[in-house]
C-alpha cells in the first residue's frame, strides 16, 4: 500500500459550515412604485432578520428605479437566504452583495447636537475641525454638526462628543456604491 492513500471508507465527507455572523451591504434595484418598501421590510421582518441600516431614494427618475440600501448582518446561510428570497419579489430588478462583490465606497450623513459652554465648548469645536464637521446651527448654548464619512467616523466622533454635552444624533444610514465602471 501506497504511504500517500487515505484507507477506504466513505467517499462523502461533511466539512463544517462557518456560521459566524456577518455584516454585509445589499443594494437592490426596484421599481419605484407604492408598497414596495414595505414589501422588502416585510420580507425581512417576516422571517426574523434584523436589519441594521436602510435607506432608499430615487435613483433613475426616467426610469423610475429606486435603489435601497440594505446593512444586515446575519450568518452566511442566512445572506444566501435573504438575497434568493429578495430576487423572488416581482418588482426587484437587481440585487448585488456590495460586501461579497468587493470594493465599494460606504458614506453616511449624521446631524449631531452638542450643548455645553466655556472650555467644552472651545474643546467642541476643536473636535469638530479636526473631524471635518461642519456647523449647521448654532446658539450661544449648543451646536448641530454634519459629519459625513464612513460610519466608524461618525462613530467616533460621537463617542468624543459624549462626555463633552451630546444632546442628539440623527443619522441617515448607509449609502453605498460599487468602485470600477460598470453600473448596477
């Protein structure tokens, strides 16, 4: 007997699936009609997805195609799951895993309102021109910033707002797009 053959025995093996969970991006291409949004929440909600981010717009005005954008995590049995059962509804044109397909661009848009005075608010603004934050209001007790980036950006510049007055976030969710030339 040959030192490189395996002994006999079943030809099937089982290999071990992984099932961590995973945060992946999803655009899907939609007919912009009455109902649908509710319809692709109603998918997830129904058979217990959590999704983490949404948002959706019009993207194709002569056309009338939308685009949503969904963040969920879930493991990858359960991806595989949403996508198929995703395609299935009638007016989905396209559904495309950003996460899975490679590189994208990830941008979200926060308001953040800070109050506070004298030294927390010098340390406020110092905090804000180094994160690129733009002022969108202002009073002589508070402040509301844009933060536009990835979302660990604005994650962070709320975690250094915190101790020095957060009042209020409002966030947008996530808005991405594939890199490269071709289109959706």
């Amino acid at each position: 007997m040959n030192a490189h053959l395996q002994p006999t025995g079943s030809a099937y093996f089982i290999t071990k699936e992984t099932q961590e969970i995973e945060r992946h991006t999803l655009s899907v291409l939609v007919d912009n009609e009455p109902g649908i949004l509710a319809r692709v929440v109603g998918l997830f909600s129904a058979r217990g997805y959590n999704i983490e981010s949404l948002t959706v717009s019009e993207t194709e005005h002569g056309r009338r195609l939308s685009r949503i954008t969904v963040v969920v995590t879930a493991t990858p049995r359960t991806l595989v799951q949403i996508k198929l059962q995703l395609e299935r509804l009638v007016p989905v044109h396209k559904v495309h895993d950003l996460t899975s397909e490679g590189a994208s661009l990830e941008r979200e848009l926060a308001l953040i309102k800070v109050a506070g005075s004298g030294d927390h608010r010098a340390e406020t603004l110092r905090l804000a021109d180094a994160f690129r934050a733009q002022i969108v209001d202002a009073t002589v007790e508070s402040f509301v910033f844009e933060v536009t980036g990835k979302p660990s950006k604005i994650d962070s510049f709320i975690t250094l707002m915190t101790p020095l007055g957060l009042v209020e976030v409002v966030r947008t969710g996530l808005a991405a797009i594939s890199r490269g030339p071709q289109g959706m």
